[in-house]
C-alpha cells in the first residue's frame, strides 16, 4: 500500500482557546515496503502525522490517500476498519493501548475486532507473543504486572496479531534498555525484510535511522524540512544543525577517517558492521 500525504496541516483545539497548529502543510509520498524513519524534536509533530495516516485523526486541511481509501475532513471514509487493519500503530506510550484484563484479550481485540473466525484466533495470541519474543506464561497475566519493555512487547503482539501491510512504531525503544531495544528494532528490520511489510518508525535514535531507515523525514514545528536518505541527511550540516539533531557518532568518524583514506565509501556505513568492512577495504 502506498501512502500520499498532500497539504496536510492538523491544529488541535479549532476555534478553542488553546488552539495549536501541529502540522503545516506537508507533502510526501510514502511507498510500499518501505522502512521509513521519522525524526524532530518532542512536540514537532511526529505522532499527531502518524495518527493522520490512519484516521484516528482527520486532517485540517488537506488529504491523505492510502491506496484507495481517502482521509479527508467532510468526507466521510469508507471502510475504515479495513484501512485500520491494514495500518498498524503502536502507540508512544504502550499503557494506553493495553486495557483488558489479561494479555490474552488484549493481543486479541485486535483480530476479535477485525472479524477473525474462532480458528483464526486459537493459538493466536501465543504466536504472537512468541514473536515478540515472550513466552505464553504471559497469557494470562495482566498488562499491569508488566514492566515497561513487556508492555511494549505486548502492545506490538496485539499489532502483530491482526498483520497490518502497515507497522507504525511510535518510540517503540525510549526508555527501554539497549539490549531489548536491539531486539525490538531487529524485529522491525525482519518484519521489513522477510514479510516486507511497509515500517514507518518514530524515533529520537539516529544509530537505528542509519541502521534501518532507507528513508527519513525530519519534523520541525510542524513543518517538513526533509525527506531524504538517512546518509544524506547526516552528512548536511547546515540541515542537521536547523533541526538540532547530532549525526551517529560513527558518521563522524568515518568522516574524519575519509580526510586520511578518500578511498573510504561512507554512504555504505550504517554500522558497525560495515563500518569495519569500509576500513578493511581501505587501509
Ligand atoms: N491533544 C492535544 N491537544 C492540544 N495540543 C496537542 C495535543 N496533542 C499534541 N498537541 C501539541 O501538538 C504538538 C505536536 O505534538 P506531537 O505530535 O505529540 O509531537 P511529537 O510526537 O513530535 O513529540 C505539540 O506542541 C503538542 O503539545
Ligand atoms: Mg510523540
């Protein structure tokens, strides 16, 4: 499923006291099979786009086309729970999508909603946590008992379960420990890569952009101020400094290291793997 995001702004509170602009204008296109970072600062606009993407929020002004169906304010969107199956979010804060009494019902609202027959279900929920890398001894524990990371864990099974075209992460790793937060974004990469399914991650970590992202694009204040390949955009100085973010610290040295070795190819650096492999070929 291709995505096409035209001038798309959102305000928050219209006609209200408190009314904000989140989003101003924005123009991209997104294609299937896609993985796909989306970077700026807290309050840029990163999760108010993605709930636009799939009509948990309705645009302002503007439009936004998913294959067929049309996301547009006054016109009203057919099948919307087909287009909710088909784009999968994982919310910034896991505890507000996890509300049933155990794991179990909560992975299988999802698929329950979306119509899966009995034989769909059985067996479903273990799968799914299997996939996420928890075992069915969680089943039947409540989502409270969880820590943090079992609850991202859990909140991705409930996605997983109903298996979106479409995964949207949202700071799927903040506040996780490194090696989880590997794990879960090795999920990500094997989703992508092996049932090339379209990923659209939000994130605050520039080693995971290079890493995984073919393409990023960079928020400010609601606007779009890029839409570039990972590389690119790191190796823009002028841009990078607008956006106040800092380039993978690899990218810098790899940079340093070219000055020395001009040989040295760091549009294939994305880490440190490959990192590595340049500097074998060149020194
Ligand atoms: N429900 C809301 N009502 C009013 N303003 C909101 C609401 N949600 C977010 N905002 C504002 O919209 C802006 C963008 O928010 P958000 O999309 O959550 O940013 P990000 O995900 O990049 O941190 C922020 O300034 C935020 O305060
Ligand atoms: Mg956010």
């Amino acid at each position: 499923m291709n995505i096409k995001i035209s001038h798309l702004s959102y305000t928050y509170a219209m006609n209200q006291p408190f009314q904000y602009e989140a989003l101003t204008d924005i123009n991209a296109s997104i294609k299937s099979n896609d993985f796909i970072a989306i970077i700026g600062q807290t309050g840029s606009g990163k999760s108010t786009l993605i709930q636009n993407l799939n009509g948990l929020l309705i645009p302002t002004m503007g439009k936004v086309e998913v294959d067929e169906f049309v996301i547009q304010k006054k016109v009203k969107l057919k099948n919307i729970k087909q287009l909710r199956k088909k784009i999968g979010i994982v919310f910034q804060f896991p505890e507000y999508q996890l509300f049933e009494e155990n794991v179990e019902k909560d992975i299988l609202f999802g698929p329950k909603n979306f119509g899966f027959s009995e034989e769909q279900l059985n067996g479903l929920a273990k799968k799914s946590l299997e996939i996420v890398g928890l075992d069915e001894t969680f089943l039947k524990k409540s989502p409270f008992e969880l820590s943090g990371g079992e609850k991202r864990r859990v909140a991705i099974a409930g996605i997983l379960a109903f298996d979106p075209e479409i995964l949207i992460v949202d700071e799927p790793t903040a506040g996780l420990d490194p090696q989880t937060a590997n794990k879960i974004m090795e999920l990500f990469n094997h989703l992508h890569k092996v049932q090339k399914k379209t990923i659209i991650l939000v994130t605050h970590q520039m080693d995971d952009v290079l890493k995984y992202a073919n393409h990023v694009l960079a928020l400010k204040n609601g606007k779009l101020e890029a839409y570039t390949t990972p590389i690119k955009l790191f190796m823009d100085d002028k841009l990078m400094q607008h956006l106040q973010v800092e380039a993978p610290i690899l990218l810098k040295i790899a940079v340093e290291i070219k000055k020395k070795y001009p040989a040295f190819n760091i549009s294939k650096v994305r880490d440190i793997d490959s990192f590595v492999q340049q500097l074998k070929d060149v020194i």
